[in-house]
C-alpha cells in the first residue's frame, strides 16, 4: 500500500490535494497540521525544508485513508489530520464556510508570528482587515506590532487558507500574497460573492 512521504520521525509527512487553484502540499506531524502551501508560493515549506519537487509526488490525500496505520501511532495520527485538511478543503471550495476547529493545527513559528496568525484568523469569511488594523488589535491586547512587522508574518503564514492571510489586505489595495495577486484576488473576489449570497461562480485564475 502507497503511503505519504514521511522522510524521517522529525519532519512532516506530506500529502498532495488538488484543488481549483492548483496542487496543494498539505505537512503533518505529530497529529496536527503544520503546513498547507500552493505550488509555486513564496516561503514554500516555511519553517521546515521542504522540497517541492519531492513533495509533489506525495500520495493524494484523498487515498490515505488507512495508510501509515502499520508504521506506529504517530503517522496514524498523522494521517488523520492530513484527512481531516482535506475535509475542511472540500467544504471550503465548495464554499460552505468551514470552521478552522475542524483541523488540529501547530504552526510553528516566532511568539510574534504565532499572535499575528492567531489574530488574523478571526477575520470573517468575506471580509478583510488592512495590515494597520490587524496591527492596532494587536497593540489593544499588549502585543507591540507595527503594520510591517505584520505583514512580514502574514507573509511567511506556514497555513495557507486554513490561517486566512489573504485577507489581510493594503490601505490601498489587495496588497502582496505568497500565492500570488492573482490568486488573492479570485479568492477574495470569490468568499465576497459566497458571503453575499451572489449566484455568478468566477473562473479559476491560470496558475501553473
């Protein structure tokens, strides 16, 4: 039976999942998710080294069921949170709003980083916050932050989707993503339209 690729008991196993905006690398270790990134995006495999040539041939995640249940408790745990992502993505691109309790998460990351991440996850589905505003929530709970320490830990958020950075947004304009302006732009332009109960579906963007 094919199994996810886990190189060693320290770094993630890694499953593909394909989805409308292209290939996505989902990483897992220790029972909770800790990476999901598009193919092609900056800070790929962030913190951990991950190589996206090898992690594209990864197992789908829609056939681990059951895998890795021979190689001990810790990649049974794995695989049940690489199937739990894969849930939450199906729900999410059919545009049902799923709630992020869904998927035991553990980013890894700086104590800064961990709060911006945090932070920005309260952001509703449809909505967006300027990296200025996220700062100034930050500073009223304690945290010393200015919009560009922000934007430099939304840039390098390890959890794509899941952790919705694309909703972090410039004072005059969409703003960078490690994805990509063009994919940005379709998801905001596409969770407004789901909020708002708007029937027009826009197409995908071309992305490798």
């Amino acid at each position: 039976m094919p199994t996810a690729i886990t190189p060693s008991s320290s770094d993630p196993t890694l499953a593909t999942y394909r989805c409308p905006i292209g290939r996505l690398t989902l990483a897992a270790r220790g029972g909770a998710l800790v990476g999901l990134w598009v193919a092609g995006q900056r800070f790929f495999g962030h913190p951990f080294v991950v190589d996206e040539a090898v992690a594209s041939s990864a197992q789908s995640v829609s056939s681990l069921d059951g895998c890795g249940r021979d190689a001990g408790l810790g990649r049974d745990q794995d695989a049940a949170a690489l199937a739990a992502a894969a849930s939450w993505l199906d729900d999410y691109f059919a545009w049902r709003v799923p709630s992020p309790a869904r998927v035991p998460l553990s980013p890894m990351g700086s104590e800064f980083q961990l709060r911006v991440w945090e932070a920005m996850s309260a952001i509703p589905y449809g909505h967006t916050m300027t990296y200025g505003q996220l700062a100034y929530r930050l500073r009223e709970a304690g945290v010393a932050a200015s919009a560009r320490a922000v934007g430099g830990a939304v840039a390098r958020n390890p959890l794509l989707l899941i952790r919705p950075c694309h909703r972090v947004v410039a004072s005059t304009g969409p703003g960078g993503y490690a994805g990509g302006a063009t994919l940005k732009r379709w998801l905001l332009e596409r969770e407004a339209a789901t909020a708002s109960s708007l029937s027009r579906v826009r197409p995908a963007p071309d992305l490798p």
